[in-house]
C-alpha cells in the first residue's frame, strides 16, 4: 500500500504478495491545501541512505497498515532486490538544524520520506508498468512529503518511458488512498481476503487489497488511452440517450 499510506503513515510496497503497503500520511489527500508545508529537497536513494530508510519502513510495518510483510529487510542489497534504483527517491529535511537534532551530525541529512517503484510483472511486454512504495516519517505526516514524493515518481516515470502505475493499499489506509485519489489514480478493483494476518496489531484479521492505477501523462500509452477514454464516454453518452427516448 503506499506511505503517504506508509511509514508513521505507510505507503505502498511493491510486488507479489507485498503488494499491502501503501503507506502515505493520513491527510496526503489534502496536501495540496496544508499551509505548514515542510521545506524538503528530493534526491536518488543512496546505501547511505538505508539505515534511516529501514528505521521509517519498519515504523510502517509494525502499524499493520502498510504491507503484508513483518520485518524490514536487514540489508540494502535484500531491499533493493527488486526495486529500480533510478526510481528511488527519499525527501530530505533543507532545515541544517534538522541531522543535527536527529542526532546525525553536521553533514548528515535527515530523511524524511522515501518512494520506490519495482516492475509490475517479469514479463517484457508489461515493462512499462509498476508499482508504487511510499513510507513517510511519523514528524513529516501531513506536510506534503507524501505528495511531493509521488509527484517526482510519476514524472520521473513517464519521462523513462514508463505507462503506468499500480498502487496496492488496504482500503482501511484512507490516506493513502486519499493520496492517489489526489494524483489522478483510479480504483481497478479490491482483491478480497488476500491475506490472514499471523503478525502485528492485525494479527488473526482477514485484509482485502485495493488495487490502483494510473495511466502516466506524457507517458507512450498516454495519447491512446485519451484518445479510448474519449470514445468510451462518447459510446456511454449516446447509450444513455437512446435509453431516455
């Protein structure tokens, strides 16, 4: 599911059957409009980054709201498996004051969010397709860091050639879903009673697992599927006329 659904607030995770994670802030719906935006900088995820990158995912996790997983991967290589590096993203805090009063030194940065995307399938034919992760730090939620991460993965993404994007969330992760709403993602469908949890706070429950899309502006499938979308509603227009005579 995706932190904006994610990590104080937890996002989503990408693939198979960690597809729960979405874990965005809870008011990400509303980023748009929050007055105390926090001042950040977005930059390609790093190995440096990991440590604090493993600490917000595991804040995620462990809410029962994020992914089906338990435990945050221990090793950068584990988590990076399947994600692609030049579509990973972590939102750092431009306030100097911040690392230091986290405790990580002059030169440090403090990381208040990250997005990742792994490839929907393994097959070349669905290569421009992902998924989406979003895990937001607990200081950050409802700041607008949710928002800005997404933003950058969606631009980044068509620009690379990709077409579309999947996000899974648990329909109880109202912000994430808030969050993609806000994005132009539409709902696909929900997969129920995809899991019985046996872990965390959720523990011994039954989830469902909404699925999300959307089609990249200014990606290659963009021009086609207006150009479909067009005709579908124009088809529905005229069947509801010829139903009212």
């Amino acid at each position: 599911m995706t932190s904006a659904n994610t990590a104080g607030n937890t996002a989503n995770t990408g693939n198979s059957v960690n597809t729960a994670g979405s874990a965005a802030d809870s008011n990400a719906g509303n980023n748009a409009q929050n007055s105390a935006k926090q001042a950040i900088s977005i930059r390609l995820m790093e190995e440096k980054d990991y440590p604090q990158v493993q600490k917000i995912l595991q804040t995620g996790m462990d809410t029962g709201e994020a992914t089906f997983e338990e435990n945050a991967p221990e090793a950068w290589e584990d988590f990076m498996r399947h994600r692609l590096p030049e579509l990973s993203f972590v939102a750092i805090d431009t306030d100097p004051a911040a690392a230091a009063a986290a405790g990580l030194g002059e030169e440090g940065e403090k990381i208040l969010g990250w997005i990742t995307a792994t490839s929907a399938s393994h097959r070349d034919v669905f290569d421009g397709v992902l998924e989406d992760s979003i895990y937001v730090h607990k200081d950050a939620a409802g700041k607008g860091v949710a928002g800005s991460l997404l933003d950058r993965l969606l631009k980044d993404a068509a620009e690379q050639g990709h077409w579309a994007m999947h996000s899974s969330i648990f329909p109880e992760n109202e912000g994430s879903v808030r969050l993609h709403v806000s994005r132009g993602f539409e709902e696909v469908g929900v997969f129920h009673c995809m899991s019985h949890m046996n872990y965390g706070p959720k523990k011994g429950t039954w989830r469902h697992n909404m699925v999300m899309e959307k089609i990249l502006e200014g990606g290659p499938a963009w021009k086609y599927y207006q150009e479909n979308l067009e005709r579908s509603d124009d088809g529905n227009a005229e069947g509801s006329a010829e139903e009212t005579k």
